[in-house]
C-alpha cells in the first residue's frame, strides 16, 4: 500500500477533545455492533477524525481514536496505514485525488494530471506551497464513463477538460 | 431491447424519496416475502432464478444462500458487498446513487430469507457521498414500518447499517470485506472455513454483491421461473453492463444476458461503436482483471459462433480465445491505445493494492512492474517477456485470495495476444523512450509514473 507512517508529525493538535456532537455520533456508529465489537466502528471514526483533524491523521489524534473505541493505539496505526484513504501527513485545504488507472488514461487522464499539476504548481504528491492544494494520483474511483474525473473532499469532479480544471482551481482558490 | 428488471424506474421523478418508488410498485416484495412466504420458500426461488453473484465470481446466489449455516443461537449476518472497486466498473454505485431504496428493499427480503436480524452495506470510503443517499432510504423504509422491530406485524425484526471503507481495492474479496468491517486491515482469510460457516465475528454469513441483491425483489415479485426465462443457458437474467473506453457512450447499460456482443460495442442504443472514428483494437469485457481479447477474437467464439454476452460465451475456448463476464465492467481500447502501457498501468493498480499477505503477489507484483516499466520505456530484452511469463505463472493460483491471478492474468493474457506489441517496444528502444502519449514530458519525467 502507498501509504508510509511519518513520525515525525509528533505536533499535538488542537482538534481534541471533539466536540459533543462528534462524540454523539461517535457514540450511536459503535452501537451498530454487537456487544464487544465495538473496534468494528474504526474506520467511520477514521474519516470523522481526518475531518475534524484537518485532513489528516496526527498520531495524538488516532491515540484519542484508540481511545475513545477502548482499543489500543497500534491497532489504529495498523488500519491507518493500511487504508488510503487516511492522510498521514498534513494535507492542504483541498486535496485533488485525480484517477490514474487504465480506463480514465483511454480517455486521457494523465495529461489532466500534467495539467492540475501545472495550474496548481504541486506536483503528485505534494502539498503546494500556499497550502492550499494536495494532489494525489489515486487508482480507480469507480467513474471509468465519466473520465477523466477526480475526487474532492466527499464529490467527483468528472469529464475533466482543461477549461473545467482552470474553473476549479479558480473556484476552490477564491473558497 | 433488453428488458428493464433493475432500472426500469430509474427516469421516474423523486425515485430517491420513498413515496415515488412505492407509487412504482417499490417494497412490495417484502409485503409479499413477509406475509406469504416462507425463508427456505425465498431461497428456493432465488434458487430457481439461476441468479449468479454480480461481483465478479459468478457463483450461483441461492447455492451460497443455502450453505449458510444455522447454529441455534448464534446470529447470523447478511452484508452487502457495495466495495465497487474494479477498474472498469461503477455500476453499483450507479444503481445506489440512483435507485437506493432498489438495494434497500433486497437488503430487507435477503436478509429475511437468511434470517439475519442485523445487516450491513459495506461501501467503498471514496462513494462517501452515496452514504448519505442510502442512510436517507434507510431512515424513510424504516419511517414506514419496513425495517426496524416487527416489520409489517410479521414478528421479524431488522436493523441496516451502511459502513464505508478506507480505500482498499482489496476489500472487494469478501472476507478481507469481512475484516475490514471488524475494523482491521483488509487481510483476506484462509479458506475454508468459508463465510457461509465462520464470517463476521465468527458467526454465519453471506456477502453478496449490490447488483445480486437488488434482483432479488423481482424474483420474489415474479417467481424465480419467470427470472430463469430470460438470458440464455445458465446465465440468466439481465447484467448491468459499465461500458468506458475509446467508445461513443460510456454509462451504464442493462442488458439481457445473451445479448450479441457486436451488438453491445456497436449499436447506438449501447456502445455506439468506437469514438472519434478510430479502429477497435481490443476490449476487456469484465474488469482489468479479466484478459483482454484482441479485435479479431471479440466477435466470434472458437467454434465460429457470434459471441455473446454471458458467462459461457464470453469465456469460450477458455483463456487461449476467451475472457470472463468478470463484474461486467467493459473496458474499450481503439488504435491509438498501448496494450504494453496498459498493462504496465495495471500491474502498478495491482502492486499498489496488494495487501502484501502472500509473496507470490507482493513480491510478483513488484517484479513484473519492474519488467514492464523496462519494457515500455524501451529498455528491455527479449528474454524479458518470457521473465514476465514465468513470474505471473507463479503467482496464479499460488495466493490466498484471487487478487494474485487477477494480477496476473491481464500480464499473461497481453503476451498472448500481443507479444508483437511487447517486441516493438524492444526492437525500437530510441521511439519509446521519447514517446509521450500527448504529454508535455516524456513518460520516463511524470510524477506519477
């Protein structure tokens, strides 16, 4: 898996506790488990914790995740790195997770990463300097008739052209 | 015209809310399920459906549904399968997105004919938005006295939960679904002991796929003879079919299965033929994992018959002249395409989400991502295409789930078909390296390479 665990991001957060109604809703997924199971709500908490954190998993943050489901904190680590989903690093404002696999490339997904990459000036995997961008090279997001597409935040962006990226880019940098 | 079984009321204004798709005859199934039917009456129709797992496998529904067992006092669980992740498909998400209370009804009636009183969706993390599509159906079913304590004064109670995952292609195979769902890193299990005996927290149970569950409310509505009439030979029934690549109209298009396949590709009310006026080069009819069949092998099976869509015919004469149905996710490539770049795209999809459990796929995924990546930007030999060989021949069948021979099938199937392709790329070493597909750089300076 891409993922690789940084630990360096030692930095505690300010993100915790979470507020009540993290914790509520928190509360009612671990009870869609039977008795016991209750680690079973690991990776729903995950994306409510990379929400609240910014966009990405601190290691303060999936000790308070350990915690909170009564697990220990490698547990946490273990699924963290495995998912790729989960930013282990800090990510920018908006992360673009732009598809790369066979079908979106018949349709010409590469050169729209070239061309994200160029209107952004950040390259795949990096953050851009204004920390306003993320980008991912990312494998199939399940939108093969609609590519070339990219993921942004809980959305598709898709039939990307040229003119729809500049309208992006422009949008999300006057957000 | 292939007939309508699953979209047929996907155009209906509101279809999402609950009252149109009741208006449209929706949740009758459970009405009929409920009050008149017994469980075993359930799956003997589904049985008799011939209904086939729409994941990929093919397995026939009510086998699986039979061999869940039934120990007193231990739970069992019925889990929707919704880990869409195949390149080449989205036709899950297609039917949640626009049809969820469809899924929402087969939950109910499936997971009554199992017996399960908790079920879960597990879908994939990146569909986040369709969580809320589906929690939204769920709240109106169960608002209407279809799921929850003492569904329509039956007695039987039901509770259903949409768990979304982290991103791992992985996750599709069903037990590492099942791991996942525990909470853990998506590991497929050792086999036997099979779901069917020991799945979610070691209890009994069934996973099946979206589109497997979403036929059910038919057959129950229907009888499973009626279901049986339409297809052809043991595929029976209609298949979601995600069309994408070089063609006129990407979407998603249900068809009869036995639908000629030249039909499929080339008719407008499908395919509509290939784009932009170029020559069909080759398709992968089921998913990347399935082989890709050249253009001259497409349209005719080895006994000279027009080639059909269905799960025998489109693997006829096996893998030497055949592919698989696989998940139906139809993937076209014209002239322009590179089958030696599309492997190596695909071998890099499935070294990425590997789970790293057994060496043959770790490791051989690696390896043959090194020869073709050599290859493609022509600094390969001769000798490595029959290195590529010899690796993914030791992959297949050598792993704990089926992500190995999905790895290694494609490889094996592009050397079949188009070792031609893979010698160019060696003979002319100076024409790749500089090659560019469009891109303002070489291919050998792409971040993302």
């Amino acid at each position: 898996m891409g993922n690789t665990y940084d630990t360096r991001t030692k930095e505690v957060t300010a993100k915790i506790p979470f507020p009540q109604d993290l914790l509520d809703k928190i509360e009612e997924i671990t009870k869609r488990y039977p008795a016991g199971k209750q680690k079973s709500a690991l990776i729903p908490v995950l994306h409510i914790a990379q929400k609240q954190n910014e966009g990405w998993l601190s290691i303060p943050v999936m000790d308070y995740v350990a915690g909170l489901l009564h697990i220990t904190p490698i547990e946490v680590y273990e699924v963290a790195t495995f998912y790729t989903m989960f930013n282990l690093k800090p990510v920018g404002k908006f992360v673009l997770e732009v598809c790369r696999t066979g079908p979106c490339c018949t349709r010409g997904a590469e050169k729209m990463i070239e061309y994200i990459e160029q209107k952004t000036n950040c390259k795949v995997g990096a953050n851009s300097a204004d920390g306003l961008f993320t980008i991912k090279a990312v494998e199939c997001l399940g939108a093969c008739g609609y590519a070339p597409m990219l993921q942004l935040g809980d959305s598709f962006v898709e039939f990307l052209t040229e003119e729809k990226v500049d309208s992006l880019i422009n949008e999300l940098k006057n957000k | 015209m292939s007939k309508k079984l699953l979209l047929e009321h996907i155009n209906v204004p509101n279809i999402l809310g609950f009252e149109a798709y009741r208006s449209k005859g929706g949740y009758t199934s459970v009405e009929k399920a409920l009050k008149t039917m017994s469980p075993e009456a359930i799956v003997e129709e589904v049985k008799k459906s011939g209904l086939r797992g729409r994941g990929g496998a093919g397995f026939p529904t009510g086998m699986k549904w039979s061999f869940l067992a039934k120990p007193e006092g231990i739970p069992r669980y019925l889990v929707c399968n919704a880990d869409e992740s195949e390149p080449g498909t989205f036709k899950d998400r297609y039917l949640m997105e626009k049809l969820p209370h469809l899924l929402v009804e087969g939950m109910i009636v499936s997971s009554f004919a199992l017996g399960a009183n908790t079920s879960y969706i597990y879908i994939r993390g990146e569909y986040m938005w369709i969580v809320g599509i589906l929690e939204k159906a769920i709240a109106e079913a169960k608002a209407n006295g279809f799921l929850g304590k003492n569904i329509l004064g039956s007695g039987y109670d039901l509770e259903l939960y949409v768990q979304p995952g982290g991103g791992a292609y992985i996750c599709g195979e069903e037990t590492a679904l099942l791991e996942s769902l525990e909470g853990k890193r998506g590991n497929p299990r050792m086999k036997p002991p099979f779901p069917a005996v020991k799945g979610l927290w070691q209890s009994p149970t069934v996973v099946n796929n979206v589109e497997t569950i979403a036929a059910v409310p038919w057959i129950v509505n229907n009888t499973g003879d009626e279901y049986a009439k339409i297809g052809i030979g043991k595929s029976t029934g209609t298949k979601l079919i995600s069309a994408g690549g070089n063609i006129n109209r990407p979407g998603v298009y249900e068809i009869d299965l036995g639908l000629p396949v030249d039909e499929f590709l080339n008719s407008d009310e499908y395919c509509g033929g290939i784009a932009n006026g170029k020559k069909f080069k080759a398709v992968v009819p089921g998913g990347s994992s399935v082989p890709i069949l050249p253009a001259e092998l497409f349209y005719k099976t080895a006994n000279g018959e027009d080639r059909l869509m269905s799960y025998e015919s489109l693997a006829d004469g096996g893998f030497a002249t055949g592919s698989m149905l696989g998940s139906g996710g139809f993937i076209v490539y014209d002239e322009d395409q590179c089958i030696v770049r599309n492997t190596w795209n695909f071998t890099r999809f499935y070294n990425h989400e590997s789970c790293g459990q057994c060496s043959p796929c770790r490791e051989g995924t690696g390896w043959m991502l090194k020869v073709l990546h050599k290859i493609e930007h022509g600094q390969g030999s001769m000798e490595d295409i029959d290195l590529l060989w010899d690796i993914q021949r030791r992959i297949e069948g050598n792993t704990i789930c089926p992500l190995g021979d999905a790895a290694a099938w494609p490889v094996a199937a592009a050397i079949r078909h188009f070792r031609e392709e893979f010698e160019w790329h060696i003979k002319n070493p100076a024409e790749c390296m500089v090659r560019n597909y469009g891109l303002k750089k070489s291919t050998l300076e792409l971040s993302f390479n």
